[in-house]
C-alpha cells in the first residue's frame, strides 16, 4: 500500500473525537487496524493486561473513556487516547503500518492548527479525501452542503439547552418523520455497519435529510424552542415537512427515495457507466 493510500485508509477507519483542546483517537480502531484483527477489543484488552504486567501502566491510564459513535449509531464509551499516548501504544505493536500511521497522526495535529487559523482549508480537504474516494462533485457539493445544515442544527440546540447526549435522540425524530426509520434502521436497511450513514446517501437522500433538519432549525427559532421536549416536537414537524414531500415525489415518479444502495452500489454503477461511455 502507497503512503497516501495508507493515510486515506486510517482517516476513514478510525474514529476521533475533539476533547480538552486536542484529537483523541479510538484505541480499538487503532489496533484493529494496525494489527488487521478481526476483534480489536480483545487485542487491546490482553495489551492492556500486558502493559500493566511490565509497569507500563501510565500508558493505560493515560487513555479515557469517551463516547464515539458505535457500530448500532449509538454513542457509546470507549478507550481513546491523544497522540502521544497513542504513539507509545504503537510503539510495542508488531505491525508493517506502523510508520505510515505514524505520519498519519502526525499530519492529522498539524492541519488541524492549520484549520483553526483558516477554517476554509477544513472543507478543502474534506473535498479532496471525498474525491479520493471516487465521488462526484456534484455530490460533494451535497454532502458539504448538509454538514453545514447539520452543524446549524446541533448549534441551535446547543443554544436552546438541548444537552449533547440528546442530540441522537432528536436526530432519530427527524429521520422517522422524514424517512420512516431510524438512522440506526436506515444503515441497517443498506447492509451498513460502521460507515457513516450520509456517506451511503444518493443526491435525493442527501436533499431529503438537509430538508427535514433545515425545517426543524427554522421551526426552533420561529417557536423559540426551549430544553429537550419542545426541540423534539420541532424535530417532529420538521421532519414531516421533509418526509411529505419525500412521498409526494415518490407519487410523482414512482419510485421508492429510500433506497438499498450504499457508497459501493453507486460507485459500481458509475464504473459501468463511464465504461460505456468510453465504447
């Protein structure tokens, strides 16, 4: 594997969470990775046991338990640690992509000092990793667009004493409304796992999850929602006003919105597509 190739498998295989002004890494996924384990969890714990059997146990401690988005969408506690706690663990794992994650954790602090002096150069490379992966433009565009509608939302909650861990509730809320399920449902409905959801969303799934969560920002702010239960009937609302005009189009055209295909599906069928066209 190239190095560029190596960074772009880390950047989508690991989750991070920004805590105490600085990135820490699942553990779980780092090993996971770096050892191609089928169970990570267990790797780790008998590396945590073997830690502290040869002193080594400030490293252990050193990692706290954070809450990341699990396998079922839900958010749940696991070991997480910053970069340097992270290097050490690396350190004594036998593993051939040691080196390149290494630069990838390197490359992940500095940009993230460069996008706080220039918050542009967030979505540039954001763009430039979607590319890599073989989107379209035009979806990025999408895709970009919805996470500014999404970082809208969860700023007005914010505002309006919704507390963090309501966050998936509220979500949940928009996305029966809008679309039938849960988000939970909806990656199991396209055979996904750890993916993100929206990642696997084709351009009329996207406009649908931006229309729901645009309307219920709007219906916050017009109702001047307050606290968990009145931001939950404007998520409500607002998810049926995506979810409405989500079946009057499938009245239109006949066609189901909510769809089986995930990132894979799509890409397949642009590879035929530009093989055809090159015939």
């Amino acid at each position: 594997m190239e190095e560029n190739q190596a960074l772009v498998v880390f950047q989508d295989k690991i989750r991070r969470i920004w805590h105490k002004d600085e990135w820490w890494f699942s553990v779980v996924d780092v090993v996971s990775v770096l050892t191609e384990s089928s169970d990570g969890r267990n790797y780790w714990k008998v590396l945590k046991y073997r830690l502290i059997e040869e002193g080594s146990n400030e490293t252990v401690t050193k990692c706290n338990q954070l809450k990341l988005v699990a396998d079922d969408g839900k958010l749940r506690e696991t070991d997480c640690a910053n970069v340097e706690t992270l290097f050490r663990i690396v350190q004594i794992i036998p593993s051939s992509k040691a080196e390149p994650f290494k630069l990838w954790l390197a490359k992940v602090g500095y940009q993230r000092v460069q996008e706080i002096e220039n918050p542009e150069l967030a979505q540039q490379r954001m763009k430039e990793l979607y590319k890599q992966k073989g989107y379209s433009n035009e979806w990025i565009e999408k895709r970009i667009r919805g996470i500014a509608i999404r970082d809208e939302l969860t700023d007005e909650w914010k505002q309006r004493e919704v507390k963090d861990i309501e966050y998936g509730i509220l979500t949940s809320e928009i996305s029966k409304a809008t679309f039938g399920m849960t988000p939970a449902e909806y990656k199991q409905h396209k055979g996904l796992k750890r993916e993100n959801l929206r990642d696997h969303m084709n351009d009329l799934e996207l406009i649908f999850s931006m229309l729901g969560e645009r309307a219920t920002t709007e219906i916050a702010r017009t109702n001047d929602t307050v606290g968990f239960v009145e931001n939950k009937d404007a998520a409500i609302k607002g998810g049926n006003i995506a979810g409405d005009a989500r079946k009057k189009l499938e009245i239109e055209t006949k066609k189901d919105i909510v769809t089986h295909e995930n990132y894979l599906d799509i890409s397949e069928k642009e590879k035929r597509r530009q093989i055809r066209g090159k015939w």
